[in-house]
C-alpha cells in the first residue's frame, strides 16, 4: 500500500536537470535584451495568438499561496488611451515640480510613455482578497500579492521581447485616476500599465541610461554574504 502511495506521488514529479547551453543562451539574451519601450512603437496590430502567449506566459508566474492574484485588461479604444494619457500629463507635470530645478529641463527632454503611439496598452491589476483575505504565505508578509503581480509582468515582459513585442511601463499616473478610466473596483489594486507593440528597433543600453539620467550599479556592490553590509568576496558573473 505504501509502495502504491508512493508511486502515485512521483507521477507528480519531473526531472529537474539544467537547459542545454543553447536554451539558457536564449533566456539570458531575452533578459539582456530586455528594454522600456517608449517611442519606437509601430502601428502594426498584435495578434491575438501572440497577445495570448504572451499572456499565458504572464499566468504562469510564480506566485505566493499560488493565490494568482492578476487581471490583465486588454486596451484599444482610442478614447480610453486618451483618457489615460490626459491622467500621464497630469501626474508629470506634478512630478517635474517635485525635481530639483537643474533636472527638470532634462526631464522634459525624456519620452516616458507610448500610450497613444503603442496600438495596444495592457493594464495589469491585484485582487488582493482572491482565495481569502489573507491567503496562504501572506499574514506575515501581506504585500506578497503585489510582489507576486509584479513577477507576472516580468513574465509578460520577457515573453513579449521574445516574440520581438516591445513594451513600456508608465508608473508615472494615479492609481485613483485609471481606476475611475476602467472602472477597476476599489478593493483591486493597480499594478502596472504597459504600452505593447511591435518595434522597428531597440535601444542597446536602457533609455535612461543612454541619455545619462541614471547608470547601472555595479552588481559587486549590490551582493552581501550572511548580513546586511558585509560585500560578498566575489561577485564577477562568469
């Protein structure tokens, strides 16, 4: 009887060995690759087959409790992105006046958002309260859902670059302002609004990056060992 039981537990199971060096190539590429787009969009529609990997790619994120916490609403009509766009003006000029004066001219000189030249944008939400209020994994740690949101369009970002779909995330608009837009419900949060579509060329570096707003830290910086401080001896990737 426990033989049997046993046998039926490792029908659940697979092998766990490594990718061939040709498919970890790809997947460290598609990080690599990975940009923010902005302005480089075309108007070419996406597929719905390519829109719906993408997505699944997205659902299949790892998430906390496997609580599943994400929506995905689809836009393109025009007046909804316009509207959308309205709220992007309002919330950067609020955020230029929050800049030292000496960043501002330079702030202005950057593009942030294709919400209007992207022919599909994608607004990535959480139900914070999906399988209960609380949730396997979340009474210690009750942000798990967002971070969990977040892991999901990762995913949609790296699959997307995959399939040569650009996409651009704007953070720079009201929670409150796309809730009233898309008549989201009070009680689920808004996670990300993305731009998505095809792009005739890419940055080779990060945007920001090329037009000197920030640079990349380095990673030997960023690396402790068993405290908080304490920088790791090595930390070269091979």
């Amino acid at each position: 009887m426990a033989a049997k039981a046993s046998e039926k537990r490792e029908d659940h199971l697979a092998p766990a060995e490594a990718f061939g060096e040709a498919e970890r190539a790809a997947i460290y590429r598609v990080i690599h690759a990975r940009r923010d787009v902005r302005d480089e969009f075309l108007p070419d529609d996406v597929p719905r087959e390519v829109l719906l990997r993408i997505l699944d790619a997205a659902h299949h994120a790892p998430s906390v409790g496997f609580m599943q916490p994400w929506n995905f609403i689809v836009i393109r009509d025009i007046e909804k992105r316009r509207a959308a766009y309205a709220a992007f003006r309002r919330a950067c000029e609020a955020e230029e006046q929050a800049l030292e004066p000496e960043q501002r001219s330079l702030y202005r000189s950057l593009k942030l958002q294709g919400i209007i030249k992207a022919p599909l944008n994608i607004c990535v939400t959480c139900d914070r309260a999906r399988f209960g209020a609380t949730g396997l994994g979340r009474t210690q740690q009750p942000d798990t859902d967002i971070l969990s949101t977040a892991c999901a369009v990762q995913n949609l970002w790296l699959a997307a670059r995959a399939e040569g779909v650009g996409v651009g995330w704007v953070s720079i608009l009201k929670e409150a302002e796309l809730r009233n837009i898309f008549n989201i419900p009070k009680e689920i949060a808004v996670v990300a609004y993305l731009c998505v579509g095809y792009v005739a060329q890419a940055y080779k570096a990060p945007e920001l990056e090329v037009k000197r707003w920030a640079s990349r830290l380095p990673l030997e910086n960023l690396i402790f060992e068993d405290s908080w401080g304490k920088l790791a001896a090595s930390t070269t990737p091979p």
